[in-house]
C-alpha cells in the first residue's frame, strides 16, 4: 500500500504530450512523487478516439484521466477524489480538452506569465488547471516552458543574467533567457528530420539505427557529421550520407551515427557566447553535449542530469499551481 498525505497537501501533475500520457500525485509539501503511471494513449490519439463519436468533448477526456486516477487510487487503497489536477503540455492545444491561448513574452519563471483556465467537468471530481504554452511572432511552444520554470527554480541559474536553455526532442527547443526571462525561442525539426530521412528517404538504405555512440567507430562518424555541418548547404552534405555507403567510407551504423551528428550539428551551430544549458533526457544528452564539444565555438556549458529535467516538470507545475492559486 502507498502511504499518502492528506487531500489538501497534494496535487495531480499531468504531463500529456501527443504521443504519450504520464500522472503522478505529488505531495506539495516535498514536491516529491508519491506514486504515477504512464502511457502511450497522448493527445494524438484520444483525440481521435474521441473524433466522431458524438459525445461530449471534455467528458471523453476527463473520462481518461479518471481512468489512470482509479488505477493510482488503487494502488494507495484510498479515495483521491477532489484533488486537483494541473495539466500542462498539448492537452491545452487543437486536439486537446480545450484549446487556450498562448501566453506572450516576455514569459516570467515565477509563473505568474502562463495562459491557464480552470475547469470544472460534471461528474468529474477533480478540478483540472489547464496550462498553455507560449508563443513569440513566429514560433510556439507547449510543455517547455513549464520544464523551464521547474529548472529555473535552481538558484545556479537564476544567478545568471543571460542563459540559453537547449531542450532537445522530436522538435528541440532552444530558449534565450535574460534577467529571469525567456525573451525569445526557436524550434527545430531535428529529430523529426533525421526519423523522416533515416526511414523515408533514399538514405534509408545507407543507414541502420538505433546506434550507439558507446560504440567508438560510431562516435567518430557522429563526430565527422557534426564536423560537416560547418558547411553552408546541408541539402548536400545530407546526401553524403548516401555516398558515404557506396564509397566504403562509414557502415550502417556508422552511417546512421554521422547522419544524426550532421542534425545535431547544424541544431546546435547556432548556440550564442551565453551560458548554455542542456535540458536533455537520458537518450539524447550525450549525442548533443558531443555535438556542443564538437561545434567549434567555445561553449560555457551546463548539462542538467535527467534526474534533474524529470524534477523540473514537477517543480514547474506546482509553481504555477501556488501562484495562480495563492496555495503555500
């Protein structure tokens, strides 16, 4: 049996990306984890479950939490009705609960910037605080910004009076901090990228993934794509990856390995003179703290552990929570 606090020490944290699902009830007191659950059922797909139909939008949806809240009320063998839940991530976008605007920067690290609603849904007993993303004039973000509060309440960085936050994924985020603020990002498509040309491309047939970079012959391809990235036209130094194959130069795996350092690469090329941090899970922190050593610019880096970047997302909803709700 888990062992549990009383109802008003604790709080609902729901990270529900597009593709996967996680919950977990935390203690407001330590900010700690008491017990969670995660899925693959993210927003892509109940949205098309929900999709045709016919039935009420928002009671599909709290029809899904209330499963994964019944499986963790279980577990404790106790009733966890009435305890709120923040959501955060893109059940705020399109294909989510509700659709809620985005929040402007300058974005604060206090929490007092985020876009957020509160939601009462019949014969649901959680209220539920949806969370928004942020958007600047040409580019959006859900989720990371609530990761970032979450870090940003680490004093090494609030210390710091410029910082760029590098957040790897599907669509990497690199955000600019100034006084506390973030006053500008950018996203790119890297691995998105690399999934589409390693599968769909005609470098399909020159590559063979997963590849490890524990692996020295492919850490030195890795290195040799991050170093090719220097050149102006990544159109063509892409389809070296095919002739890397046919010359003999690289293996699949190596291929694969070079390929992902040319992403990688040209991603992080763009890292400026202020102090950088990695915010990168377990799988993609070493690929990109190689690729930053391997840039060519003089880097002052952080690399924040996934202990660390799985805490934050934590951290950052129940900052929000306390500040739009005045909880202490």
């Amino acid at each position: 049996m888990v062992m549990i606090t009383p109802a008003s020490h604790k709080i609902f944290s729901c990270d529900w990306g597009t593709s996967n699902f996680r919950l977990r009830l935390i203690d407001t007191d330590t900010a700690e984890a008491i017990d969670e659950i995660t899925s693959g059922e993210g927003i892509s797909s109940v949205f098309n479950s929900w999709s045709g139909t016919g039935t009420d939008r928002q009671q599909f949806y709290a029809a899904v939490l209330q499963k994964y809240i019944s499986i963790l009320a279980e577990r404790a063998d106790q009733s966890l009705q009435n305890i709120p839940v923040i959501i955060s991530g893109m059940a705020s976008s399109t294909l989510g609960i509700t659709e809620l605007n985005y929040a402007g920067l300058p974005f604060k690290s206090d929490g007092g910037s985020v876009a957020h609603r509160k939601i009462n849904i019949e014969g649901f007993t959680h209220e539920i605080f949806l969370l928004s993303g942020v958007c600047s004039e040409k580019d959006v973000m859900r989720g990371e910004e609530t990761q970032w509060i979450g870090l940003m309440q680490d004093a090494q960085f609030t210390e710091v009076a410029e910082l760029m936050f590098i957040m790897p994924g599907t669509h990497s985020k690199h955000i600019f901090v100034k006084d506390g603020e973030i006053i500008d990002f950018k996203t790119y498509m890297t691995g998105e990228f690399f999934n589409l040309l390693s599968t769909i491309s005609v470098l399909k047939n020159s590559v063979s993934v997963p590849h490890s970079l524990e692996d020295t012959s492919n850490r030195d391809a890795f290195i040799s794509g991050v170093r090719a990235a220097a050149s102006p036209n990544i159109l063509h130094e892409s389809f070296m990856v095919r002739t890397n194959e046919l010359f003999g130069r690289f293996n699949k795996k190596e291929n694969a390995s070079y390929l992902s350092g040319l992403l990688i690469g040209t991603e992080v090329r763009q890292s400026g003179p202020s102090k950088t941090i990695l915010a990168a899970g377990e799988t993609l922190s070493k690929p990109y703290q190689l690729a930053l050593e391997n840039s060519g610019t003089t880097i002052d880096l952080t690399i924040c552990s996934p202990a660390m970047l799985d805490k934050a997302v934590i951290l950052g909803q129940l900052t929000i929570f306390k500040k739009i709700t005045g909880a202490r």
